[in-house]
C-alpha cells in the first residue's frame, strides 16, 4: 500500500517554493498583528541587556558606559571570590531545592483532589479560597504569618502564660528556610493548581468510565489516566522552574532579613541589589547579575534537553 503525501499550499505556489517575499505577503495579517509584541520585547527585554557591558567596567552611572573605565573580567573574579556571594548563592540554592522538593509537587496534588471532587459547587467554593493568597502581596503574607506564628502571636502569649517560651519561628535564622517556603506554598500554591486543572480538563471522561468498567480503582486510574495526562506540563513547568531558579524573590527575602539576619536571608536577588543600590559597587554587582542570567540560560537547556531524551516538547524544539 502507498501513501501520496501533498505538499500544503498556499493558492495555487506550492509552499516550498515560495520566495521570501510571497510568504511575507501571504502572512502580512500576522505579521502587523506581532509587530507591537515584538516592539515591548525589543524596547524592554532587549536594549536593557546593552547594560550588561558595565559588567566589564568599573561602572560609574555619571559617566555611563562610555565614560566609565574598562577592567576586563576584574568584576567577576571578585563575585566568585566574595564570601558575601558564596552566602547568598548557597542560600539561593537551598531555597530552590526546598521549593522543588515541597513547593512543585502541591499544585499537581491540589489540581488531582480538585478533579476527583465531584460537586461543581463545592469545587468553586474550594478554588477560590486555595488560589485566594495569590492576590495578597508578600507585605501582608508576611504579617498574616507575624500575627499567627510571631512571638507576639495568641499562641506564644498563651505559651508564655503557661511558662513557657514563645515561637521563634519568625526569627530563627535555622527554619528561615523552610518558612519561606510554606509562605510560598499557601501564596501560590492555589495559582499554580489552575494551570493542571486546564490539562485535567482536556481528558476525555470516557477513558475514567472504560477504566471502571474493566475494573480499575482510583489509583489506576490515577496513574494510568490523570497522571499521564499531566506529565507534559509537569515537564513544562519543571523546566521553567530550573530557569527561574536563581530569582528565589527579592521582597519576601527584603521584607525578613531584618529579623533573621543577612546570614539567612541573603539570596542573590538581594546581594545585587544591596552591592549595586545602597554600596554603589555598580560593575561588581552587574557581574553577579550577568552570572545569574547565564547559569538560568544554561539550565533551561540543559533540561529542556533532557526533556527531549525524554521524549517531551519541552519549552522549544529543534526546526526539522
């Protein structure tokens, strides 16, 4: 048996002997349509990387990069022998790895449990209150959390009537990272439940009713249905999560540094913004951030290559 492939057309020019010209012409719509997007990109993702030559200079902002004077790679050397950065990425790893351990796996819990909820009522009222936090800024999460687990809280004021010591949990530098991270989990973990529930939704209902027909339970269906359905967007996410590992957030780290001191708090979103902001050290700190971006570069592809070994999309694919 043979197959005839044809070859798609657009009018009566087969598409691959279109000039460069005729495919513009035939995707004119969509090429004014992308015009403005591409403008924002270029203007607010682009022009500012032209920064990142203060990196290789001791950067003063009154004279700019063409005023200020070139020191090679002098700014590097010294991030990757600060003992302040070593802290700062050591805390930032950390972090990253408690969010990916703890934090990544809540929202597909949460979208499974969602799912198996019958009672379309009952499934609102839920949502909403789990992705509810995500709209609440880090300056009231955090107080929210002051006011139940502080050391001023009606829990340590009872333990204190009681003769006992109150909660530390705010201000112990040794739990500092696991706070962070289910401050994290009750913010967003709801938010991040929306994006499965979509792939949840695009399973087609008559695979759960063969499966219970032929006998299976809720755990084979979970893991022969539910499970399988999410996997390219766990994926997905997981890799976009590798690549935003080292932005572990600045305000929630700002906002607590106070009271569990610059040991604990310090990650490197907020090690280049004191080196830079408040000690004007404006080319050692570019040089940290310019690290950063690089290392995030380079997981995204390392993992969307494993991905692909995997035999996943993942977040682009080579052009056949």
């Amino acid at each position: 048996m043979t197959t005839t492939h044809h070859e798609p057309y657009a009018g009566d020019i087969p598409v691959r002997r279109m000039t460069l010209w005729q495919k513009i012409v035939r995707d004119r719509t969509f090429i004014i349509m992308t015009i403005p997007a591409v403008v924002l990109i270029i203007v607010f993702n682009y022009i500012p990387m032209i920064g990142n030559i203060g990196a290789f200079q001791d950067y003063n902002p009154y004279g700019g990069i063409t005023g200020s004077p070139w020191v090679g790679l002098e700014n590097f050397l010294d991030v990757l022998t600060s003992a302040s950065f070593a802290n700062a990425l050591k805390n930032t790893l950390l972090i990253t790895t408690f969010s990916l351990l703890f934090y990544f796996p809540v929202p597909i819990f949460l979208a499974v449990l969602m799912n198996s909820i019958l009672s379309t009522k009952v499934r609102t009222v839920v949502q909403s209150v789990i992705y509810l936090p995500h709209f609440f800024s880090w300056v009231l999460v955090i107080t929210i959390f002051q006011q139940f687990v502080g050391g001023a809280s009606p829990l340590s004021q009872w333990m204190i009537r009681n003769g006992d010591a109150p909660l530390q949990i705010m201000t112990n530098p040794d739990t500092f990272i696991a706070l962070v991270t289910t401050q994290a989990i009750w913010k967003d973990a709801g938010w991040g439940m929306i994006i499965f529930l979509a792939a949840l939704s695009t399973v087609n209902p008559s695979l759960y009713e063969a499966a219970v027909v032929d006998g299976a339970g809720k755990m084979r269906r979970l893991w022969h249905i539910t499970l399988p359905a999410l996997r390219p967007v766990i994926v997905l996410l997981l890799i976009l999560r590798l690549g935003d590992a080292l932005n572990v957030g600045f305000e929630q780290m700002y906002l607590q540094r106070d009271a569990v001191g610059s040991g604990a708090s310090d990650v490197l979103d907020t090690f280049v913004y004191f080196e830079g902001i408040q000690y004007s050290k404006w080319g050692f700190a570019l040089a940290a951030g310019l690290m950063k971006g690089i290392v995030a570069l380079l997981l995204v592809l390392g993992a969307n290559k494993l991905a692909h070994r995997m035999g996943e999309a993942g977040v682009y694919q080579k052009a056949g």
